[in-house]
C-alpha cells in the first residue's frame, strides 16, 4: 500500500531562522553572512577573481628555503628536483581542479625553494678556517674601507704559509692600523692572525659565520707587523680588477663628499652617496639609532627609490620640453628605461651589496611593469621581485634586511590606501590647493612611516632587541630633507663630480645632512627613545610574520584572519621565556641569572658577546655596568653564582677547582676539561663546549632546556669544523693539563648586523 502523504519539503536553514524569529528580527537580516562555507567560498573567488594566488607561490618559495635551513645534513640535490618535477607534473595534470592545482603549485615552490638552496650552498662552497692561525699570507686586495682607527681589508689569499690550499679561504677581511694606506687592486703580504668567523653568541642570534660563508669569507683577523706592496706575481682575473676598480673610484668619491661636507655629516653624506659607512663616528650613529632613521644611511629600498625616480623625473622633465618628443614618443617608458640604467649604475657604484642589489630588484620589476603598460606598485610585482632575490640568495630570508625591507613594503602597498581618505573637493583656490596638498603629504609621510613602523617592529624586536617608539617622529621630520634634498643632490652630485664641479652640490648635501642629525640628535635625547626588549621566540615571530601576510596578500575579508595570529603572537611576545644561563662558545665566559632575577656575569667574554646577552634579555646595562659582577663570588680559581631555587653554578678557572665544584656545583661551566671522575648535574666543559657551540639553559622547576648553536648542526658547512674526537671517545682518555683562561679571541672588526636596510 503507497503512501500517498507528501513529504514536507526541506527549508534552508536561513529560511528557517528568518521564520522562527519575529517579524522585527528576522526582517532585513542576511544570514549567509553567518554561514562559513559560504563566507569563505565568496572571499576565495574574490581573491581569484583579482588573481591573489600568485604572491602565496613565493611564500611557499619562502617556507622551501626555511626547510633546506633546518636541514641537519647536507641535503641531496636530485631529492628537491625530482619532487619539484613530480610537482609540476601533477599540477599539469590536475589543472582544471583549482583546489588540486593550488596544493600541487605551492609543493612545487617549496621544493623549489628548497632546491635553491641546496644550489646556492654549494655554489658558494669554500674552505673556512677551523682554528686560530698565525702565518704569513699574500693576496690582491679586492676592496678597501677606511674607518677613523685604520682600514679594513677584503684580500684574496694567493699563498698562506702553514695552511694546505685545499684548506686556505679563499677570502679573508683583516684590519690595519692607522699610518698604512693601501689601495684596492694591490697585491700585498704579511703576517695576519686569522681565526674562523665567529658564530652566534646564543642560539638565535645574529650568525657571523653564516653570512661570511655566503660571501665567500673564511677568516677574518688582523694584519701583525708591516704590510708590504709586491708586484704581481700572475695577472689578475677581470672580475678582480674590475672589482678594484670600482672600490677605487668609491673610495674617491668617498672622500670628495667627506672632505667637502667636513665633520659628522660628511660622513652621514658620503654614506648615502658610496655606501662607504667607516668615516661615520660612532656618536652620529647612535644619533641616528636613537631617532629610529639609521636605515637611511644603508643603501636599500629608500635610496634606490629616490635615486631611480630622480632619473626618471629628470628624463621625463627634460623631454617635455620638446614638443615633438612630447607628442610623438612614449616619453614615460624612456625615462622608466632610463631610471633603471641609472638605478642599475648606482647599486654598481654603491658596492652592490646584498640589501642594494634586493632593492634594485625590485625597482627594476616596479619599471619594468611601466614598460608592458602594468600597475608599477602592487602585491603581485613584489612577489615577482622576492622569487628574484630569494632564487639568487636564499640565505637573505633570515636575515632582518630582507624581512623588513619587503614586510614595510608589502604592508604600505597594501594598507595606505584603505586608511588614506579620499574626499570628493570642489574648485578652490591656488592658496587651497596649496593647503590641501602640504596637508595631504604630511599625512601620507605619517600614514607610511607608521604603517612600515608597526610592519617591522616584529623583526626589529627578534634581530636587534631593540624598539625605537619615537622612530615616527623622528622619520616624520628626517624623511622630507632626505627625500627633497639629499637625494636629489646625492645625483647632481655624481654626474657634476666628473666636471669637478660637484662641490657646491656637496656641500647643499651636507647642510641637509647636518639639519637630519640635529633632529636626531633632538629626538634621540627623548626619554626612553630607545627601548630595549627581550628577544622574541620563533614561534612568536612565525606568528606575526603570518599575521603581516595575511594582512596584506588577500583583498577580500580573509584579511580578517589575521587577527587571530597577531594575538597569538603578542601574547607571546608579552610573556617572553628569558634564558638563565648564557654560556660563551669557548667557555670564556658566562651569565647567569642570580636569585636577584639579573644576569650576572662571570670570566672573560668578548663586550660584544655580553652585548648580544643582555640585549637577548631585555637588559638595557652596558658591558662596563659595574653591577654586572656584583653577584658573584671570585677567587683565582673560578666564580661561584647562587641561581634561582638555589642552584650553585661554578665556572672554573683552573683544574684544582674541580674537585670542591663537582661535590657542591649543580651546573660547571669551564673551557678546561673535567675529570671523568667528576659526577655533577650539568657539566659544560672544554669538551662539551667544542661539541655544543654557544648554550643556554633554561631551568625549569623539574628539568633543564638545553640549546646550543651547533646541537644538530655540525655539519651546516659554515660552521667550524670540529678536529678533535667526540665526546665519547674522549670519555674513555686521561685528562691533558688544562691551561689558564686566555683572552677571548676576537676579529678586530664590527661584527654586529647593523640596522636594517
């Protein structure tokens, strides 16, 4: 028998919301705004609809390389190309299934991230320095920069006695006191003292040997007695005297701008102009540190910028001025051609390092997109630029340069015009228009210098522990003389200085100079200018990181999402895990946090070793704070520091110290080696020390967290390779004699990151 009953048919359940509410309540109320899947649906077609998918392929790029860095083993090439391949066959195949092509398409940018890596490492591959030599050497000096105490030299070694050339570096920087003047393109010899390039102080920080690796660096030191000039014994290579030249022709016009200009701001001038930074005295620039605008004097994105859009303008101007070529010729796309071989030129003649080579990338893509008649500024010709730089230098993704330089410009593309109101005026007068545009370009000049402030203050806190909260007023005021005068005259400089005319431009420069330096000096000297905070975990930068992306790649209002990984991330970052114990890679030295909650310091770490301590942190004492060693007790032998909950942590000086210690010390810290007899909580000896690299402690109320530099990293092939035998083989041997603590050796150079480009 049928049942002839008609089935009732099924609402939506939007409907069915409208229904069961009152009239008032249900009218008027679109509930598919509360219903996800289709919230979602409408933001991801929008965000293909205005072909946002193609700036995530170089953040997938980005994730490649991250991976290839936490590799522990030097990685196998064909491992990376065959999935990358494999990738892209599948992404061919599956292409009329958006979701399918998009998960194939952004594996296939990781593994090629991961290759480019793997490429770029190997590329650069050359012997590093794994212990400290003595030995007379020779070279050709590749370039030159004079600093106010002598200069500093890049040699490409020729011959190093003592060291077997499958061993020799193939790069070395060594300093030179003041009195002996060389000149790029000599070829010079005489005894250096040469170490390897020091590793981080504390695991994440700021990695010396990383970066010289990729520079092609394999020692750094100092030049010991005489230097002497030779004639070459064999012609140098193109790339040498080509090189040499142009450091030379820097070198020039260095000192031109400087002699010109005279005092602090000649040098601040030359700086903007070469690239050259040693003539800057260190007071102008914690001058400039301290109002939040040091990046100006690095050559990036700012400087190329102006720089590239003074040709253009000029161009573009000059053309004008004829009719014909007005009406006739693409005048805009000359004077972009013309902007990048003058953008082109100035990154060669700056020294082309690695920060201005990114940001004339980037220029070039923002010209180039003017050629085939594309928006020069958006988010998708950025992501074209950061492939280029990062397929090039993959290792520039962890440095702060890269970070902030395309995080600012990311965030300014992306929110300046949704908080730039644009009001709809009628006719006014030249007084008004006048007015409303002074009005408008100060606006913009605090709009992008906030927006590129909070942008960057992420990595700033990771990299440099340091906040520069009055930095908007300072840029605010800084910015305009740089932009309008500096810049423009850093050009007419340039191409007057082969006339000899060029003085007057230099010192219009340097009066430019000199009024940004007393706005520095003027807001640097606000209190609390500069803020020192604890550096920020990974996980609380990873979080900001994806929150600035978010932010900034979608257009739809998927942006939203962003606020679920911003507070994750400032929660984080407000509740910083400070380390207890802060141990040198040699065992020079060591803080150590006492039972009064401040590091205290024991031996004889390098100052810029105990500068990376207390900045990691939030410490803002200096290296010379008498208070830095007022909670410890010290005797020829060693230091003693009581720690929290009452651990007593030695640090041993000398090995008739070890038998008391290894019965009273929870922790023992010590470059000499312990006796196998001694039985001691946490022992961090010579041994140990060679194996770990720099370590931190942070004690825990049942346990220790242990992280060192090299811990599953000993075979990353900038870091120092270790000669001696493991540890467990040498458990089993007798103690050598152990040796008082010597000085810590050090490279007589900066090897700080600077600030950010």
């Amino acid at each position: 028998m049928q049942d002839n009953q008609a089935k009732p048919s099924r609402i939506p359940r939007a409907s069915a919301r409208a229904v069961a509410l009152p009239r008032a309540w249900g009218a008027g109320i679109d509930w598919s705004l509360f219903d996800g899947r289709s919230w979602l649906s409408r933001a991801i077609a929008r965000e293909i609809e205005q072909r946002r998918l193609f700036p995530w392929i170089a953040v997938y790029f980005g994730i490649g390389i991250l991976l290839f860095f936490q590799a522990d083993g030097p990685p196998a090439l064909w491992a990376p190309l065959g999935a990358f391949a494999i990738s892209c066959f599948a992404a061919f195949i599956l292409r009329g299934r958006i979701l399918a092509l998009s998960m194939t398409i952004a594996l296939a940018a990781i593994f090629a991230g991961f290759a480019a890596g793997t490429i770029r490492t190997r590329s650069v591959s050359a012997p590093v320095l794994n212990r400290i030599v003595i030995a007379p050497l020779a070279g050709f000096i590749e370039a030159v920069e004079d600093r106010e105490e002598g200069q500093r030299l890049l040699l490409r070694v020729s011959e190093m006695k003592g060291v077997a050339e499958a061993e020799r570096p193939r790069l070395v920087r060594v300093t030179i006191r003041k009195g002996t003047v060389l000149n790029a393109g000599q070829f010079v010899s005489g005894t250096a003292r040469l170490l390897p390039p020091p590793e981080a102080a504390w695991p994440g920080g700021y990695d010396f040997a990383r970066d010289a690796y990729y520079k092609g660096i394999g020692a750094v030191g100092s030049m010991v007695g005489q230097v002497r000039v030779l004639d070459s014994p064999a012609k140098p290579e193109w790339t040498l005297l080509l090189a040499a030249q142009v450091d030379e022709a820097r070198n020039a016009l260095t000192h031109r701008i400087a002699s010109s200009i005279g005092g602090a701001a000649g040098g601040v001038g030359a700086a903007l102009v070469t690239g050259k930074r040693g003539l800057i005295p260190e007071p102008a620039n914690e001058v400039l540190r301290g109002a939040g605008i040091y990046h100006i004097v690095s050559i990036s994105g700012l400087h190329m910028v102006l720089a590239a859009g003074t040709f253009f303008w000029l161009v573009r101007a000059l053309l004008a001025l004829a009719p014909a070529a007005a009406l006739l010729w693409p005048v805009k796309k000359i004077s972009a051609v013309a902007a990048m071989i003058g953008a082109t030129i100035y990154c060669i003649f700056s020294g082309s390092d690695v920060a201005t080579e990114r940001s004339l990338v980037m220029t070039l893509v923002m010209f180039g997109a003017m050629l085939v008649d594309r928006p020069a500024l958006s988010i998708r010709n950025l992501s074209i630029a950061a492939l280029i730089v990062l397929a090039r230098e993959p290792e520039a993704l962890l440095g702060p340069s890269f970070q902030m330089s395309f995080g600012a410009v990311a965030a300014m593309m992306a929110l300046v015009p949704m908080m730039q109101s644009r009001r709809e005026t009628g006719p006014a007068t030249l007084l008004e228009r006048a007015l409303r545009w002074g009005f408008q370009a100060v606006l913009g000049l605090l709009i992008t210098t906030l927006v590129a402030s909070l942008a960057t203050a992420p990595f700033s806190a990771y990299h440099f522990q340091s906040l520069n909260p009055y930095g908007l007023i300072g840029n605010a005021l800084a910015l305009p003389l740089v932009s309008l005068v500096v810049m423009p005259s850093a050009v007419l400089g340039v191409l007057a200085y082969p006339f000899g005319l060029d003085r007057p431009v230099w010192q219009l420069m340097g009066a430019a100079v000199s009024q940004v330096l007393e706005v520095s000096a003027w807001v640097g000297g606000f209190n609390g200018s500069t803020l020192v905070v604890p550096a920020l975990s990974i996980g609380a930068l990873a979080l900001l990181s994806l929150a600035l992306l978010v932010v900034t790649i979608p257009v739809s209002a998927l942006r939203w999402l962003a606020i679920l990984p911003t507070g994750a991330g400032l929660a984080m970052a407000a509740m910083p895990a400070r380390y207890d114990l802060f141990v040198d890679r040699d065992g020079a030295g060591a803080a150590i946090r006492s039972a009064g909650g401040k590091l205290t310091l024991v031996g004889r770490p390098s100052d810029f070793v105990v500068e990376q301590w207390l900045r990691a942190d939030g410490d803002g004492r200096s290296v010379d704070d008498a208070g830095l060693r007022q909670d410890s007790r010290c005797d020829n032998a060693g230091c003693v520091v009581i720690a929290e909950q009452g651990r007593r942590i030695a640090f041993v000086q000398n090995v008739a110290a070890f038998e008391e210690d290894c019965r009273r010390a929870s922790v023992i810290i010590s470059r000499l080696e312990a006796p196998p007899t001694c039985s001691v909580d946490l022992l961090l000896d010579g041994n140990a020390l060679k194996e770990r690299g720099a370590t931190t402690l942070r004690f825990g109320p049942k346990d220790v967290e242990i992280l060192s530099v090299r811990e599953g990293r000993e075979v990353r092939p900038w870091s120092t390779p270790n000669p001696s035998q493991s540890v467990a083989s040498r458990a089993q041997e007798k103690p050598r004699r152990a040796r008082p603590v010597p000085e810590q050796d050090l490279p007589d150079e900066d090897l700080s990151t600077g600030e950010p480009d």
